[in-house]
C-alpha cells in the first residue's frame, strides 16, 4: 500500500471518528463576507464558541470596524483575553482591517460574492494582513469555493497522526486532503476535525482526547507532545554546573601558587642579601654612629657656658679664719687656692 493511500485511510478515519464525539457546525448565512474574515481572525486555534463571543463583544464594544482598526493591540487583547493566544488573534483582527482599508479606505467588499471563485479568491490573496487561515475560511464558507483551513492545531493534530509530514508543516498545508475529502463535506469535516484539534491543542495531555486520537491511529502514542521538566529560576543548567566549578577551583589554585610564590621570594630576598649590599649597610649604619656624636657636642658648649660674673655670698668666718663661697645650685665649682 503506497504511502498516499495511507494517508487517505487515515484522514477518512479522522473524519469517521471526530464525528462520534463532535457535531458539524455550519456557519451563519447572514454574515458579511467582512464578519468572515474577522471570525476567521478568532476561531485559529480557538473553539467556535469562543469566537463568537468575541466577534459579538467586538460589534457591541466598538462603533464600527473603523474605530476597532485604531484601537491598540493591547486593548483588543484585553477584550479578547478568553481566547488561547489574545495577542496575536488581536494583531490578525488590525492586520486584516488595515490592509482593507488601504485597498478600498472602507470595509465594504460584499462585491466579491459577485465575482469569479478564483478572482474573489486572488483578491482576498492581495488583502495585506489576511492570513491564509481566514481565506480558506472565507472561501469555504461564503465564495462557495473548496477549501480547509489550517491553523497551528489542525498541523499539530496531523502531525501525531503521521497525516501531515515536515514538510507539509513548513508550508502550512496538507497533501492530498482536499482531494480525499470531497467539497460537500467540506464544511462538516473541517468543524469537527477542528473541534478535535483545538482540544489537543489546549490539552495535550488530557487523557480523553488521547484516548479519541489512539482510536485513529494506536501508534500515535509515541508521537504525542512530550511535558517539559519547568526549571528553577536559581536553578544552574546540569552541564554549566561542573565547568563552573572546574573555572573557579583553577582560580583559587592560581592565586594561592601566585601567593605562595610570591612568599617565597620574600623570603629568599631577606635571607640572601648581596655582600655589596651588606657592607654599604653597616658602612652607613656607621656614619649615622659617627655623626650622632659630632651633633651633640656642637650643641653641648651652647648649654654648658658658665654665665658671667657668678654671685658670691660670703658667710661667717670659721673657727680657722677662711671664707666660704657658695657654687651656683645646679653644678659645683672648685675652690679657689688662697
């Protein structure tokens, strides 16, 4: 069995299988082909009720499609936060509101009903910002066109199915499903299968879902996203742990070598110093001795002077007749011979 006829097995099984568990929703005939567009904005990756909430809040919160093309990303986000990625359906919904306005600088493309399937579509092609999600959409649902949209879930779905390959998800679409799945049931095949993938999307791991896809396929067990292990913040990558550990033990031994090192010159500086150096030493050490000595007795005659003209007191003569004279306090003076 060629690979091709594999697949087609497998996607008409999808289909049998999703609608055993989900029921077809058609889209509203009374929107306009602009309503489209913008549901088409909401409903990627996103389940049909949730899309028509939003659509609705974004027709009741703004005067018209104008004011919500001005109005910021953030704030269309902050209405659409029910959604699974509010952002980036916010970033479609102006994208696709600023490239009509720059073609027509109005919404009003109701003409293109009129025109040829494939003229209508090569005119929604040159729309700046309409994603090809939404043109699928619009052609599916109001150009009368066959078509199926594919978003993020629908390739994720395809892809633990073994239906889509690489590089089937690098060009976002899916070989040989429109050709499998004929133009009638277009509409149901893609609202259910929808409802299937928007659920794995958002659950991937709930049991139930796994347990609607193991009845396509029962070797898509192994093809099933995988839980990622959430790290600490504080927490250090496993093979960052022992290079940083290898750098910061060679540090610590490097610095402690270079101070070893550096000791050990010290030493041998202070232990083995020059003879030259050792007689010019003891040479000045003994010229600062001579000096000392010489310094002192230049300034000793200074203080030793004998001051002029000592007073002599005499006091009463002695039993043998002699005078007496008293020597200043501080130094005594010998006596003079008679």
């Amino acid at each position: 069995m060629s690979s091709a006829t594999q697949r087609a097995d497998k996607i008409i099984k999808l289909f049998k299988v999703a609608k055993k568990y989900f029921h077809p929703i058609h889209p509203p005939s009374n929107r306009l082909l602009i309503e489209h567009l913008l549901y088409a904005c909401c409903l990627e990756n996103a389940t049909f009720e949730l899309a028509d909430e939003i659509l609705a809040k974004l027709q009741d919160e703004y005067f018209d499609w104008n004011e919500v093309r001005v109005t910021t990303t953030r704030e269309l986000a902050e209405l659409m936060k029910k959604l699974p990625s509010p952002e980036e359906a916010a970033g479609r919904v102006r994208r696709t509101l600023h490239g009509l306005f720059e073609a027509h600088y109005s919404f009003d493309i109701e003409q293109l009903r009129k025109e040829n399937l494939g003229k209508a579509i090569e005119q929604l092609q040159k729309y700046k910002g309409v994603s090809p999600f939404g043109i699928a959409y619009a052609t599916q649902s109001v150009l009368g066109g066959h078509a199926i949209p594919i978003d993020d879930a629908m390739l994720l779905l395809m892809q633990v199915l073994a239906i889509a390959s690489e590089d089937d998800v690098a060009a976002r679409k899916i070989t040989g499903l429109e050709r499998t799945i004929s133009k009638d049931q277009g509409v149901d095949f893609f609202s259910v299968v929808h409802q299937l993938a928007v659920a794995l999307y958002n659950n991937p791991f709930n049991k139930d879902i796994r347990a609607i896809v193991l009845e396509i396929d029962k070797q898509a067990a192994v093809r099933f996203p995988k839980r990622q292990i959430k790290k600490k913040k504080d927490e250090t990558p496993p093979q960052a742990v022992p290079a940083a550990a290898a750098v910061a033990a060679s540090a610590v031994a490097e610095t402690a070598k270079s101070k070893t090192a550096a000791a050990k010159d010290k030493d041998k500086k202070s232990k083995t110093i020059p003879p030259a150096a050792e007689s010019a030493k003891s040479a000045k050490k003994a010229d600062k001795s001579a000096e000392a000595p010489k310094a002192k007795k230049a300034d000793k005659p200074k203080s030793l002077k004998p001051k002029a003209g000592p007073s002599k007191k005499t006091s009463a003569k002695s039993g043998s007749g002699r005078a007496t004279t008293k020597a200043p306090a501080k130094k005594p003076v010998k006596r003079k011979p008679r």
